[in-house]
C-alpha cells in the first residue's frame, strides 16, 4: 500500500501544474462575456489565482493533509459533496454493466472455446468483433430510437436515484447500461474464449475426460475456475474504468455522474474538482488493482502475498 | 412472445418509476449550466436568468420595450429631474418572510452600482441615496441625468436585482453565497447539483402584481409548484427528451434539427429571443488598428449570406443594416454600406495593409461557427491572409483578453453572440462602447462616440435620443468597432400542452402552466 503514496504525489503534481498551463482560467468563466479585463483580474485576485504557483501548490497540499479537497470555484460547493452527488449514478452504471457484461460474456466465452472452430465459434466472435469496433454512440442512439422513441419502453435519457426505488433506478439504467456492456462483453468474451482454450488443452483436463466428467462439469469446476485469473483482471480494469467515468455513454444518457462531472471541471477550469475528481479516480484504479490481485489467491492456490 | 416479455419487464420496471407526487414540475433544458448564483459578479446570462426566477426588480422592460414599474407602486420626480421617490409595493415579502424594505432596495442599488458599467453611470451622477421609511426610497441626482428608470429596468446583464440588505452587503470581491429573493420561485439549494440540476419552487410568499404579463413586466404568476432545469449537454438527447415528454421545454433547439421535430404534432417550436451576431476586431493591434481595413470589412460582410449560414428559415433570422436591434426604438440604417466586395478590395487597397496574418479565432461549439468559417473565406477572397484558429470557448475567452501581437499568442478578430438587451441604445450597448481600456475585448477607442454617449444620457426626450443614436451610427460606421453580421433568434421547442409561454427576451416561466 505505501508504494501507492509516490503515485498519489505524482498525479497530484501533475495534474496541478497541467491545469495551470492550459489556457483558460475559472475567472474568466465566471466573469462572463461581457466582462472587462479589470473585472476578469478582480474575479482573479478573488480566487487567489494571480498568487504564486507555488503559494497555491502549498495551500492545496496543505488542504489535501487536512483531508480537504477544497470547494468548487463556480458552486461555493465542496468537491466531496460534488462527487458524493455524482458517485452513485456512476457506480450504478458500472454495476449494471459489469453484471450485464459478465452476463453475456462467461456464456458466450465458455460456449466459442467449447465449440471453438465451429458455427458457434465464429458467431460469437463476429459477435464480439461488432460490439468492440461500434462506438459506444452509435449503440446508444440505436437503442434509444428503437427501445425509447420508438416502443416507449424505456425513458430516452436521465438517472433516477436508488432513493425513488430499485426498480425505477434500473429503468433508467438498462438502456445506457446495454449500450456500455456490449463493448465489455465483446472484450470479455474474447479473453474468457482464450483463456479457456489454454486450459482446455492441459493434461489435467484430459485426465478428468478419461475419469468419465460429465463435459459440464469439467468446463465449469475445471476449467473456468482455473482460467479466471485474466478474466478478473478484465473484470477488474473494466470495473475501474467505468468508474473513471464513461463520459461518452453519460453525456449521451444524461446521466449525471462523475465523467460528466469531470467534462463540465475541465470545461471550465474549475481547478479544485478537478484535481479532487484525479484524486478520486487513481484512488479508485489503486484500490481496484489490489482487490484484483488480492482476489487472485482465491482462485490460484500458488499465488501467495 | 419474446416482444411481450420486453414489454412487461418494461412496462412493470415503468410503473415503477412514476413518481407519486402530483404537485406540477415544469422540466426546462436550459442553453447552458448555473455555474455560480452572485447576478452582480458576471454577465454570464444562465446567472441572469437564475436572478429572474427568484428575484424581483424595481422596474420592468414590458414587450414594447417601455419601462414599467415592478416591486415599486408609484413614484415621482421633481420638475428639475434632479430628486426621484420611488414607493414599493405593500406586502412585499422575501422568501424568508421578511419584508422587502427600502433598506434592502438602497444596498442592492448601492452595490449593483459598483459592479455594473449603467450602475457605474448612475453612481456617479448620485448625490445620495435614501431609504426615507420603510418603503420609500429617495434619489438624488448631481445632475439631470436621463436612464434613471433605464438603468433601474435594464433587462438583461447586470440586471438591478433587489436582494435583502444582509446579502446585498456583501463586499463586491466576494460572490453572494444566499440566494434568497422576492421573486416567484425560491431556489432549492439543496437540489442544486451543478452541472446536473437546479431546482426552484413556487415561492409562497410572492405577491405577483395585478397586469397581464408583458415582457419583463407585469403580473409574475407562478402557474407551477416547481421548476427543474435540467443540464442535458447533448443536444441530440435533449431533442430525444422532448420528442418523449421528458421535458417541456429545449430552449436553444439547433436550427438543423428543427425538421427533426417537425412530424411530432405534441411539439412546437417558437423563437424567444435574439442576439446580434458580432465580429469584433482588435484594435489594439496591427492590422484591425486600422479603420479603412475595419472599414472594408464592413462593406464586405453580407448579412443576408451570413444569417443563412445559421439557419435557412426567414422566421429565425432577420437582415438588419444597423449596429441596433431592429425593433430597438434607437433602430436607424442611416449611413449603413450595402455589402459590396468592389469597394471592399477598394479599401484594403487604401489601407495599407501589407500581408500581415489575421488571427481569426473559432469557438467551434458556438452557433456563430459556420459565420466564422464564411468570414474566413470572404476575407481570404479579398486578399486578406487568414489565420482561422479553431478553439473551445474557454480557449477563445483567454485568448481575447490579450493584446500581445499575433506571432505572440494575440487575435486579430472574433465572433459572439451578445443579446439583443445588451444591443438596444448607445450607453447599454456592449460593443458599440470605444472607451479604450475599458471597453470590451477589441478596445476601440474614439472620443466623438464616447461624447455622443455621454451627451444620451442628458436627454429627456425620446426624439432628442434617436437623433443622438443616429448620430452614434454615423460615427461608428466610420470608427467600425464592430460589424454586425445580422440579427438571429434564438428557438425554444416545447410541448404543445404548456400554456402561458413567455418570449421576453429572456427565458422566464413565470405564467407557463400546463392546459387543462
């Protein structure tokens, strides 16, 4: 875990200075268009942008210490609320996904090695190929014309939180969350595919055919248990994108999470949410990595820590 | 069978989602994002019209155009022009339930006149002003300075809000953090998620006035229990919204994708407000610090090419030869060039210019991208070398602050879309202002204009001012601070069942309710 601090300590300084050589600056967002130049300085004076880097590196650090991400120039908002408000429709999102993903792919993976060569084989592949190379948006838009505007089935965008109910929650999810796992599954479904077929040639696996296991039994006990070491680390590097942010499926389902948030920080320069928000998310890959690797134990025994 | 079973997952997964409430929500998708809720510290107008639903104003700009009393019930001014009593209305309360004082209308004045460039005007003419008791305020003037009632009812950014004395005196280098007010929505702040939704409430404490709606003016009924603004950035799912009854309104629907909406009998569009597509130049730089080069340009620009760039529908666009609004009062084509390109190469001949590059910075999300893009080109045909730079509106906004030559990171030219209350007359007028440092980005400098408009605001009468604003434009088609590119307005998609729908230059929702 202490190796982690020096990546902490790097993205923090990265992204700090980053903002600040990216032209553009929150006063003048805040100032609007009509705005002179002596009022853009006011508003700069006022945020203490006009301050030496280092002074506002110093203060921020010192924030950080104190567990302080800081407060949103534009909103007056702290940036944990900000996040605290866009983090469950994004966890919501990746959750969907993900099980739906997992859903789709262990199924469709297992059935091409299985078969692999076969029909099966390469209609799961050609599967696999089109989920992966269509844009998320394309998907996107084709499900809201035929499932929202088309059938009515489904609202066309917007997130209702878990507070209005489960079942509502997963209305509104079910569209953006297909959209999303299609290119998942298509990823997932190839590596279940190839681990499979590595396991399936090994001697222990000719040995319980010899014993008489039922097909079934030697896929799902034998083989699939001893393939999942790559398929959870897929599993987990999807997981941890997706709660990056999926800007894309978020903007285009106007579900407010945290790559919408992020998108809108760095629209308009707001420094602290942005820099909480970078914070968050290598937090996140940090913390998702080690659950992975953590989780590695369980299904290789020769794996210790 | 398989079609059923989606419908009943669907359809029991729907049911689910319908929220109990029956109070009445109106769902709008603004233009833009609430980015902060101080009215006095930008111009940026999602803050103007967040300070339209939840506060209220002294005077009014009803449909015509003319100034009308608001939160004040009569008020009177001495022969010599010099003294102004304003009484408010009784009762009026703020969303807090207290009651709107004199108090609070003095230091809301006190501090939108240190902010704002007409509040700036009117605090410099000021000898004092006065809460005289609760509900009288008194103004005194050094001298008879005529925008009194149009400084007080000025429309659009900064608009005079009246906000209570304890907000209101907060230093004018820290943004409000309260946003109560004595409007017809109240804000829920805790609801607020920028960047997500802000919310606002009918505010029971409101005491709307007797008159029908007009404009800014007139009775301010809030005909629903809550307003949601919904930030939805793609404009394509905010179309999807409307189309499927989501939202009621898309305010800022792309031209383009008007036809889209055309085949759905349970949506309109309308338009609702204009703006003043403007190129504006640097002059403090070579080679727009030339005015016979601002000048061909001025001759090369046609209006009639470039609205059409916008939009192909005469409903949504009008030519107008004029630096004002063509239904300002101040409208005048006096002096106005016919688009000529003969006479354009004419100029930059006379001009001088020797080849310099044109930095012509692009905000390739703005509505005026395909403006810029044509201006690019017609320049380029008259000779001109044209550094078209394409940017995001932040990148554009820095950059057009500097004054640093071209090769150093400076602009030569850029357009916007100013609305048309920020267009109307010579004083308000944001880029016919050529006050040097002070004014906007561009800093045209000419002491005739500057004189003119000092001298409008001196004059009483209406007459006397058109003269004044004829005058102006005369001038300035010989300074060229700015080309005007045409007159666009803006286009609201709805559903057919709200009633009450406003087009007040502003997007207000006040009296918008759903038929029976």
């Amino acid at each position: 875990m202490l190796s982690t601090v020096p990546v902490f300590i790097f993205v923090a300084l990265f992204v700090f200075f980053l903002l600040r050589i990216t032209p553009g600056d929150p006063a003048i967002m805040i100032a609007g268009d009509q705005a002179s130049s002596a009022q853009i300085e006011t508003i700069r004076e006022q945020l203490g942008l006009n301050r030496p880097l280092l002074d506002q590196l110093l203060a921020w650090a010192g924030q950080l210490l104190r567990g302080d991400l800081g407060r949103s120039v534009f909103s007056d908002i702290p940036v944990t609320r900000l996040i605290g408000q866009r983090l469950e429709p994004t966890a919501m999102l990746a959750l969907v996904a993900i099980v739906l993903a997992i859903a789709i792919a262990l199924p469709l993976g297992t059935l091409a090695a299985v078969r692999a060569g076969g029909v099966a084989d390469r209609i799961v592949m050609a599967f696999a190929v089109l989920g992966f190379s269509s844009p998320v948006f394309v998907i996107a838009f084709l499900l809201v014309y035929l499932f929202a505007l088309t059938l009515g089935w489904f609202p066309t965008q917007g997130y209702v939180p878990l507070s209005q109910g489960v079942l509502a929650c997963l209305h509104s999810l079910i569209l953006p969350g297909v959209a999303l796992a299609l290119l998942y599954a298509s990823l997932l479904a190839r590596v279940t595919r190839a681990s499979l077929l590595e396991v399936l040639s090994e001697d222990y696996i000719r040995t319980a055919n010899a014993k008489g296991l039922t097909p079934a039994r030697i896929t799902i006990r034998h083989a699939l248990s001893n393939a999942a070491v790559p398929i959870v680390t897929v599993i987990g590097i999807g997981m941890a994108a997706l709660l990056g942010g999926v800007v894309v499926t978020e903007t285009v389902f106007n579900i407010p999470g945290l790559g919408r948030l992020a998108t809108d920080a760095i629209q308009r320069r707001d420094y602290p949410v942005v820099q909480g928000l970078i914070l968050v998310f290598s937090s996140v890959y940090v913390v998702i990595n080690l659950l992975v690797d953590l989780s590695y134990v369980l299904f290789d025994p020769r794996v210790r820590y | 069978m398989k079609r059923s079973l989606g419908m009943i997952v669907a359809a029991a997964l729907a049911v689910a989602a319908v929220p109990a409430s029956a109070q009445t929500t109106l769902k709008v998708r603004p233009f833009g994002d609430l980015k902060t809720i101080d009215p006095m510290t930008t111009s940026d107008y999602m803050v103007r019209n967040h300070g339209y639903m939840i506060y209220d104003t002294l005077f009014a700009q009803d449909d015509k155009g003319a100034i009308k009393p608001q939160m004040v019930q009569s008020f009177t001014t001495t022969p010599d022009g010099l003294t102004w009593t304003f009484v408010l209305r009784d009762n009026l309360k703020f969303h807090d339930g207290a009651a709107v004082t004199a108090a609070d209308v003095v230091a809301s004045l006190k501090r939108w006149g240190q902010l704002d460039g007409l509040g700036q005007q009117l605090t410099a003419h000021t000898a004092a002003l006065e809460a005289v008791d609760a509900r009288t305020v008194k103004l005194t003037l050094k001298d008879r300075w005529g925008l009194v009632l149009e400084a007080l009812g000025k429309p659009s950014s900064m608009v005079p809000f009246i906000m209570p004395e304890r907000i209101a005196k907060t230093p004018t280098n820290e943004a409000i953090k309260d946003p109560i007010g004595s409007g017809p929505f109240m804000m829920k702040r805790d609801e607020w998620s920028p960047g997500s939704k802000v919310v606002y409430v009918k505010a029971p404490t409101y005491l709307p006035r007797q008159e029908p709606p007009s404009g800014l003016a007139g009775g301010k009924v809030a005909n629903v229990d809550r307003v949601e603004w919904t930030i939805i950035p793609d404009q394509q799912t905010a179309l999807n919204a409307l189309q499927a009854g989501e939202i009621d309104i898309f305010e800022e629907v792309p031209p383009d994708m008007m036809p889209l909406l055309k085949g759905n009998a349970k949506v309109g569009v309308t338009r609702f407000a204009a703006l003043q597509a403007v190129l504006r130049f640097n002059q403090a730089i070579p080679p727009f610090n030339n005015a016979k080069l601002r000048q061909a340009i001025l001759h090369l620009v046609d209006q009639e090419q470039m609205v059409r760039a916008y939009v192909d529908d005469p409903a949504f666009y009008t030519n107008c030869p004029s630096f004002y609004m063509c239904d300002s009062p101040y409208f005048t084509d006096a002096g106005w060039p016919k688009p000529d390109v003969a006479r354009a190469k004419q100029l930059v001949k006379e001009s001088g210019y020797d080849g310099s590059p044109i930095a012509l910075l692009d905000a390739t999300e703005s509505i005026l991208h395909s403006q810029t893009l044509l201006v690019a080109q017609a320049m380029r045909d008259i000779g001109l070398k044209v550094d078209h730079q394409a940017m995001d509106w932040p990148t554009l906004s820095t950059r057009r602050a500097s004054k640093n030559p071209v090769a150093q990171g400076g602009w030569s030219a850029f357009m916007s879309g100013p609305a048309a209350p920020d267009m109307y007359e010579p004083v308000g007028h944001l880029a016919l202002r050529s006050n040097c440092e002070k004014a906007w980005f561009g800093w045209p400098c000419d002491e005739a204009i500057e004189k003119l408009r000092a001298d409008f605001t001196m004059i009483p009468d209406l007459e006397g001012r058109k003269a004044n604003a004829r005058a102006v434009q005369l001038r300035a088609i010989e300074t060229v601070p700015y080309v005007p590119a045409g007159q666009l307005y803006l286009v609201r998609g709805y559903r057919k069942d709200l009633t009450g729908l406003l087009s007040a230059g502003v997007p207000v929702y006040w009296s918008v309710g759903r038929g029976k």
